[in-house]
C-alpha cells in the first residue's frame, strides 16, 4: 500500500500546480492583449508620424525650390 500514499501525494500536487498555473495563465493573456494593443497604438502613431514628416519635406523643398520629382514653376502667393 505504500503506492497510494505516492499516488495521493502526486494528484494533491498535480491540484495545487493547476491552482497556480491558472491565475498565471490569466496575468499572461491580458499581458498579451496589451501588448498587442500598444503595439497596433504605436504602430499607428508612427505612421502619421512618417506622413507628416514626408509632408513637411515636400513642404520645405518646395519653398526652397529644391528638385521635385517634377519641374514646377515658381508659385505665387
């Protein structure tokens, strides 16, 4: 009968392991989903951060009248 004193001592552990591994598991996946939202957040705030930038170069070039793509003619105001 000493393999059942073993026997219980293995699923007492196997449900205090499971009882641990849960809240864990939970912590992990909101983590997750954080993560993954501010990295879509950044993501787009880069982008925009790009696209202004690239204006803004378009925009100094052209009142320096620096080389376009293009050949312009002056621009009035």
């Amino acid at each position: 009968m000493p393999y059942l004193v073993s026997l219980l001592l293995v699923v007492v552990g196997l449900v205090v392991l499971a009882v641990l591994v849960v809240p864990v598991l939970r912590s992990l996946r909101r983590f997750a989903v954080a993560s993954r939202t501010l990295r879509a957040h950044t993501g787009d705030r880069a982008g925009l951060l790009r696209a202004r930038t690239a204006a803004l170069r378009v925009a100094v070039a052209e009142r320096r009248g620096g080389n376009l793509d293009e050949p312009s003619s002056p621009r009035t105001i």
